[in-house]
C-alpha cells in the first residue's frame, strides 16, 4: 500500500497497473448498482408512432412491470417535428407486480410527414397498497368482431367497490402493434362481484389489419 500511495504523489502520470485496477474497480460498480427502472419498461416493438385515419400523429406503447410491487409510472414521450421537440408527459393508473399498462398519446402539433419519435423516458412510484382487483373474463363473451372492435367483460373479484375502472388493450396486428385503445363506454362503479360489458374500437385506419387484442383492467 505504501508503494502505490507514492507512485501516486510522485508521478502525474497513472501507471497502466493502477488503470487496470481502476477499470476493474469501475466495472464491478457498475455490475453492483441496479438500473433505476430496470423492472418497469417499455419493449421496443410495442412502442411506435403512426398518423391515424384523421392525420393526428399518435405514439402508443406498453408499460410493463417485472417488480414484486406495484407501481404508479409516469412516461415522458417526445417527437422530433422538423427543428422542433415536442415532448408530452402523462402519470398513468396504478400497474400490479408482474403486470402491463398500455398508453397512447397524441401529437395534434405535429405537422411535419416524417416525425421522428424519440425514445420514452419512464419513471415510477412504488405503491405499498395492494391493486384493487378487477379481471378480464377471457370467455365466449371476449369477441373480435367482422369491423375489427371487441366487447368483453369485466368482473370485480375483490370485496369493495371501485369508482371509474378504465379497460385498455394493446390491438396486435401479424406480429406487430397496430394501436392502443380504451373502453368507450363511461363507467362510474362497479360492485364487489359485478360483472360489466365494454367495447373497445380501434382507430379505423388498422381495422382490416387487426389480429387480437391484448386486454387490461387497472384502477
């Protein structure tokens, strides 16, 4: 230790031993410190802009979240419009461990043709209450319908009444993500073991390229 503690003071110049020893150093740290959010994501082929059937530059994408905890994500999405940066911010519902929320945002002040969607910037608050719980009932009432839109059902499984669900699904093309969409109908509650109906319509430029739907039901 004295050795080092001299080269250090007596040369300017660190020796490729004490490189090696700091890069060595800066690599374990690295390996040792956790990303930040690298449990609550947005996978790359579910995140895309498109310009629906009214000329409005929309981006969508999917949250999903690998935590043993609930989360509250808020996601930032920007646009590149020409010179100008367009950048929108929204704090989504409250997303259960081990579960995704699907978001879509648009972009009326684009007006440029080749919008340049920039990568999402997404952070999150932990929840230390457990998700209320309301459940898709994937049966023979969930249909995908001649026109591309879905009804369904949803169920409150737990034992209080919840104010305001909203139903979301990511609408999946042939390998691909064509849109996000949510429940047209307004839901005000829904009681402890009530089962209520939704409909969902994609945006009518991707209807003939509609696949299936993947379908969500958070607070």
């Amino acid at each position: 230790m004295r050795n080092q503690y001299r080269d250090s003071k007596t040369s300017s110049i660190p020796s490729s031993r004490t490189l090696a020893l700091l890069s060595i150093g800066l690599l374990i740290s690295v390996l040792l410190v956790p990303s930040a959010f690298a449990d609550v994501f947005i996978p790359s082929h579910e995140y895309l802009g498109y310009f629906d059937s009214e000329g409005i530059y929309t981006v969508v994408g999917n949250v999903k979240n690998e935590n043993s905890f609930a989360v509250i994500p808020t996601i930032t999405v920007s646009v590149k419009d020409g010179d100008e940066i367009i950048s929108k911010t929204i704090q989504h519902v409250p997303l259960a461990s081990e579960k995704e929320i699907p978001f879509k945002i648009k972009f009326f002040e684009v007006s440029g043709n080749i919008p340049v969607l920039i990568p999402a910037e997404l952070s999150y608050e932990k929840l230390t209450k457990a998700p209320i719980p309301i459940e898709i009932l994937y049966d023979n009432t969930l249909i995908k319908h001649k026109d591309g839109h879905i009804t369904g059902r949803i169920q409150n499984t737990g034992d209080a009444t919840i104010y305001y669900p909203k139903i979301y699904a990511v609408v999946h093309g042939y390998e691909r993500v064509l849109d996000i969409v949510q429940n047209l109908e307004y839901i005000e509650k829904i009681e402890p073991g009530e089962i209520l109906d939704f409909s969902m319509y994609p945006d009518p430029s991707v209807t003939e390229d509609v696949f299936y739907y993947s379908c969500f039901a958070p607070v």
